[in-house]
C-alpha cells in the first residue's frame, strides 16, 4: 500500500464537484459524488435518537438493493428537527439530483450538515443542484463543499494491489464540533473501486468505525447527522472479495488506515484545538474496554484543560481512568506521557518536570495508561479544550 495524492474522485468511475449555492456566505455548500456505475454501499448513522431527515432519505435509499450511485450533500443547515416539511425536502434534494443525472431516485444518498432547526431554504438548493457540473467544477470543490466550522480539509487517498490490480481508496470527512460518536462521526464520505460483496463491505466499514471514528472526541457531544458511507463500484477489476481471505485483510489494513487518518484530522481539527491528544490504554481485561477507558480519559474536560495548559497535572488522567468503569487493579497503573514515566505502580516516580513541561509543548500529546488487568490495548483521539471552543460556540447559531 503506498500514499497518493488524490481526490474524492480519485478511484475509477467516480467524480465529483462541489458549488456554492449561497447557503453559506463565502464557502461552496452543495457538493455531489457521482459513480459512473451503481456501486455497493453501506453506511452507519448517529445514535442520536434524533436522527436528521437526510439520514432517514439515506436508509431508504440503500435499504433498497444496498447500491448507490451518487451522494448529494450541503453544509451550512443540518435539516434536523424540521418535521413533515424536512423529510419532504430531503427527498426532494434526491429526487431532484437522480433526475439531472439520469438515475433512479433511490440510487441517491443525502447527507446535510450545519444548524440544527432551520429550514432548509430549498429555492437555493434546487439552484445549487441545477449548477452542479462535472465539467467545469473540481473534485476538491466537493471536499470545500461539506466544511462547516473547519479550519481544513480533511482527505487521503491510497492505492494497494489486489489480484495484480491497482486498488484505490479516497476518503474525505467533515467535522470540528459537537464530536463524540457512537458509531461513526460526523460526515464522512470513503470511495473505492474494489470489487467486494455487500455483506464484506458493511462489514469491513463497521469493524473500521468502531476503531477509529467511535474512539474521537472533541466535546462530548453526538450529532444528529452522524454519517460515514462507503462506494465501492468494483471497475479496478480485481477479483471480487467475497470471503475472508487473503485480499480482504490486504483491503481491510488499508481501509482502516483511511479511516483512522481521517478520524485523527477530526479529533486535530477541533473547535479551538491547540493539540491533538492520542491516549493508550495498555493491559486491560478485554478490547473493548481498553478502547472505553481510553475515550474516557480523552474525553475528561480537566485533561483536556490541562493539555491546553501545558500543565503536567497527572493527577486528572488517572482520575478519569478511575471514573471510566473499565477494570483496572488500583494497586498497579503505571502512566506515561510521551516516553516520560510519571506513575508506577500507583505512585508517583521522579522525574524531570522541565522535560515534562517541554513536551507538553508539541502539537500533538501522546498519554499510555497501564491498567495491570489483561493483555489487550485500545486508543483514543481527541483535542485540549481552548478559550476558543467556548468563543466559537457561544455565538454559532448568530
């Protein structure tokens, strides 16, 4: 597998462009990914019970045969909580994007992101759609289309070699705030020209998600437009993958390297954020609660704080591996902060608080949490909490 530079569009078959129908004041708002032929699909959604319109469009769509051809999003209103008048509006962004390419309706998703409340101003949506062009717009007009309080774009593309064929895989996401999924996050959009069965490729997104976008944080908020969907439209030409074997743990290496680089840009993105913070939770009873403790601690507004800070108060990392619920032996934590042992044993070591203090001056903060309980290990991304967030937020809706 190697790194490329690429697009959303990058694989074979796909395109994709991205306007600005004025949802926004100066960013492109309405993006479209097209696949030239219908393409195996899965996604995974919020568990907020309050799921957005597009969401409930989306589950249609691909209850229907599991394929999709094309997505149609917009930033800047989330369409959530609109009643009646929501649903009707998102099914009319799908239907209105099947007909300008020649599609059935139901080969269309819809995602939406942005304000919750607020209805869709649709007379400026159909006008975006009707100015969708493959021909004059960009791929990386898509990737401005979907931002809403990032301050960048988040992408990668990869190529693998499956069956002496050339493989690859684009993923482009969206999101800064109101992170802490539960399933996957944000919006979050992967394209590949594989050829895999339907039941591998939703299998393959959710073992991903649970690993890299269920273990990100930011504030502890779960949207209601949570969305991570894949396209797999099989023109690379290698054998499909329909079992197990050898080329589906090649292709599922890859796919998680995708997701988890676009997990972490979220996580680095963060409203405000100075840091990306990285926990490891190390000797634990089982994956899963490895992967519990080490949001937990992620998650704790004082860690975040103290990150923030530059404070090496070790103090409210292990309260919060204490809080997670997770099963740990009291006796026996040992912490570390990048390569510097703080706590061993439970109790606190010597060492050099100015190296400490220097470290905790890097972008990015690495914390490895000992739990003395088992053999497995689990991580976990987020971001200090700044003045900042609480500036961005007291004044998102005006």
């Amino acid at each position: 597998m190697r790194f490329i530079t690429g697009t959303i569009a990058s694989p074979k078959g796909f395109f994709a462009t991205g306007v600005h129908g004025k949802l926004k004041y100066k960013r492109k708002d309405i993006g479209l990914i097209y696949s030239e032929v219908p393409a195996v699909a899965a996604a995974v959604y919020t568990t907020n019970q309050f799921q957005a319109a597009p969401i409930i469009v989306t589950k249609d769509s691909l209850n229907q045969s599991k394929t999709l051809q094309a997505v149609i999003v917009n930033s800047g209103n989330a369409n959530a909580c609109n009643g009646e008048n929501g649903l009707k509006d998102a099914y009319t962004m799908r239907q209105l994007t099947a007909a300008k390419l020649g599609i059935d309706a139901r080969a269309v998703a819809v995602a939406s992101t942005g304000i919750i409340g607020e209805p869709l101003p649709m007379e400026k949506i159909i006008n975006g759609i009707k100015e969708l062009d493959f021909q004059k717009g960009v791929p990386l007009d898509f990737h401005e289309s979907i931002l809403t309080t990032d301050t960048c774009e988040k992408q990668i593309t990869v190529e693998l070699i499956l069956n002496q064929h050339p493989v690859i895989i684009s993923g482009v996401a969206k999101g800064s705030g109101m992170i802490h999924p539960n399933m996957a996050t944000m919006l979050a959009f992967i394209t590949t020209d594989v050829a895999i069965s339907s039941k591998l490729l939703d299998q393959l997104l959710r073992q991903s998600v649970n690993q890299t976008f269920n273990q990100i944080t930011v504030d502890g908020d779960t949207s209601t437009n949570d969305t991570v969907l894949v396209m797999a439209n099989g023109l690379a030409g290698n054998s499909e993958i329909s079992e197990e074997n050898e080329d589906y743990q090649i292709l599922k290496q890859a796919f998680e390297i995708v997701c988890e680089h676009l997990a972490k840009k979220i996580a680095q993105d963060g409203e405000g954020a100075t840091k990306l913070i990285e926990v490891t939770v190390d000797s634990a009873k089982n994956i899963e609660e490895a992967r519990m403790i080490a949001k937990t601690i992620v998650s704790s507004s004082l860690v975040k704080t103290a990150m923030f800070g530059e404070d090496p108060n070790w103090g409210r990392i292990i309260c919060a591996t204490g809080y997670s619920q997770g099963s740990l032996d009291p006796a026996n934590i040992r912490i570390e902060i990048g390569s510097i042992l703080i706590l061993k044993n439970t109790k606190k070591v010597v060492f050099e608080e100015a190296a400490l203090k220097e470290y905790l001056e890097n972008d990015v903060i690495r914390i490895t949490v000992d739990v003395g309980v088992g053999t497995e290990t689990g991580v976990a991304w987020g971001c200090d909490l700044s003045y900042d967030y609480v500036k961005i937020n007291a004044c998102y809706h005006t």
